[in-house]
DNA sequence: GTCTATAAGAAGATAGAC
DNA sequence: GTCTATCTTCTTATAGAC
C-alpha cells in the first residue's frame, strides 16, 4: 500500500483500459499490458493474479468515470430532455474513437457475451448504469414506459457506434447522432 | 475434386460457420472445428491452409446466402416498403439466435475490426450486400438520401442487436422492431 | 516491488505414414 | 483424404533472485 504500488496498479489499470479497448480483451496479451506501463510481466502478476483480475480493475476504473460523468450531467442539467440531449454528445465526442475502436461498451459485451458469461455480467453492469440514469429521465418527463424508452435509446446509440466503427467513417455518426437529436426534440414533456 | 471431399469441405464450412457465430472468431480454434466435424486437425489443414483461409471459406458461404434471400425478396416482394419490412422480419426471425449470440454481421464485424484490419474488408462485404439492397428500396420510394436513409435502418437493426444480446433479452428486439416498423410505415411513397 | 527465468498449456501449422 | 506425431510460437502464470 505504499506511495509506488498505488501509482504502479494505476498506470497499469490506465494502460490495459486503453489495450482492452484497442485491441479489444481476448487480443490484448499480458505481456502487451506490461509493455505499454514499460514493466516486466512478472511484476504485473504482483500488482494482479490473473488477466480476468485486471479486467475487473478496468471494470472498476470505467464503472467511476461513467458515475462521475452521470453526476456532473446531474449537477449540470436539471432538465430532462439536455440530460439526453448531453448523452447524445457524448457520442460526439467520441467520435474519433468510435469510427476506430467502435463503442468502449458495446465491443466489450459483444466480446465477452460469447463465451465468457462470468465477465458478461460485470460488463453488462456498465451498461445499466446509462440505463438507469436515462430511464430517470424519461420517467422525469411523465412517460411511463420510461424503460422501454432507455433501451430505445440506447440502442439508436449502439447502432450509430456500430456502423461507425464498420465502414470507419465519422459521417455516419454525425448523421444518426442528428436523427437522435430531432427525436428527442420531438418527444412530450 | 472427388465427392467426398466436397462432402468434407462443405461440412467444415458450415461447422465453422456455426462455431465462429457461437464462439466468435479469435476464441473458436482449430481444434474446436476439428472436433465439430469429427476430423483430425491435420485432415482439417488438408483442406484449408490456414485459419484465415477457413474464415474465408465462411464469409462466401454467408455471402451465398445473403445473395439468395436478398433475391428471394426481390422476386417476392415489388413494393419497396414490403422490402424493407422483410428485412425487419428477418432479424425477428433470428430472435433466439441474436439473443444468445448478437447479430452474425455485426459480432463478427465488430471482432474483425479490431487489429485484424485485412479481415475486416472481407467482412464488412457482407455489410455492403445488404447496405445497397436496402438503398436501392429507398431510391424506388423517390428518396435522395436513399444512402443516408439505408444506413439509418442497418444502424437501428445493428442497435436492436446489441441490445437485445447484452440483455439476453428477445423482448428488447421486439420492442425495437415495432419501433423500426412504425418508422417504415411513417415513410413517404 | 521489480526483475529474469521458466514452467505449462494452447494454438496454428507442418511432415510423413497409411 | 485422413490420420498421428511433432514443431513453433504465443500466452498465462509461477518461482526465486535482487
């Protein structure tokens, strides 16, 4: 628990974050991680037992900065409809990452939903999280589908990462980013 | 050239076809198609050079079949918007195997394009098959964004997936594919 | 904590007998 | 065409020195 082993596991975290989703989990090798941190693979066994353990710690790191980011969108938007609407930009601002590595979410639970349950779930936990807060907002607005609304919604969003990420082109983001913009616009409240 | 190697190839084919959709690409291994078929790994190299060569074997059987039920369709169904509704019931029909599994195309795309960028274009073919067939059901509607418009039903189907995997859930395609056929009603023509 | 060395196994691929 | 045996490389994981 000393000074360097925190900033250690934390590079380390950071790194195979970045790996997992670059080359995606299955593809990225322990030794890839230890040399990205610039460390032997022996010491990145000290910092973690296994290669699922690192993942869950990656998991961990996500799962924060999804909570983080939901709760500065809290903090900043008290109406229903920008809190969409800032989900939605979200998408945006990634652009660059989507049209090469597709969606951080969607990728991994594609990977790991085959074959790997175990990690599934703690994968899929991600997921609801953006569930639950869009599924908030929707019911803020009166609907009482609010749920069936979240997944709607989300999917639009997978969609437009997907076929962003399979023909790499940007373009179609923005375009299905605008759709999903008008129909928020659309929606009561 | 005799019969039964052709009774062979063919059977590897789809054994793979199916291993590589269950399992996906990079965690289906050779042996893994060996033991599907009931052959030795090395009858298994007898009749594909590599693991690559296989997949490759794979994408032109799926190609096949996507050509076939695309003309089937065509033959079947002259207004355009009956078209695209036929699209929407296919992924409806696959309800189970989506659920379970995620879409063939977009799991397999997804996977592929991560790091292994030759492999990616031959899949991202079979993207294409369907991208043109539905754009050209949009231009018989009288629409200038036929490209646009084609790209924004892959994209809902591909997010309908997605979902519908990650939840394990044929619920969420359901209630997606009422969506995207309401969307389709709604169209001008 | 960090390293080197090494084990143990899986995976893709080849050689040669039948 | 099909098999067994083998090779090589990669990957995860462990052992032990420093």
């Amino acid at each position: 628990m000393t000074e360097h082993k925190q900033d250690s596991r934390g590079r380390i975290v950071e790194a195979a974050n970045r790996l997992f989703y670059i080359k995606g989990y299955n593809q990225a090798s322990f030794a890839d991680v230890a040399d990205e941190v610039g460390i032997s693979k022996g010491n990145l066994h000290y910092h973690f037992r296994s290669k699922d353990d690192l993942l869950d710690a990656v998991i961990v790191l996500r799962t924060k900065v999804i909570e983080q980011n939901l709760a500065r969108w809290d903090e900043q938007y008290s109406n229903p409809k920008d809190k969409l609407k800032r989900f939605v930009q979200m998408l945006l601002m990634e652009e660059d990452g989507i049209a090469r590595y597709g969606c951080p979410l969607g990728s991994l639970n594609m990977e790991l939903g085959k074959s790997q349950r175990e990690l599934r779930d703690r994968s899929r936990e991600m997921f609801d999280l953006f569930q639950r807060w869009l599924e908030k907002a929707f019911k803020q607005m009166g609907y009482k589908n609010s749920l069936s609304l979240s997944n709607h919604l989300l999917s639009m969003a997978q969609g437009a990462a997907l076929m962003t990420f399979v023909y790499a082109d940007g373009q179609l983001l923005k375009d299905e980013c605008d759709r999903i913009h008008e129909w928020i616009e659309g929606l009561d409240n």
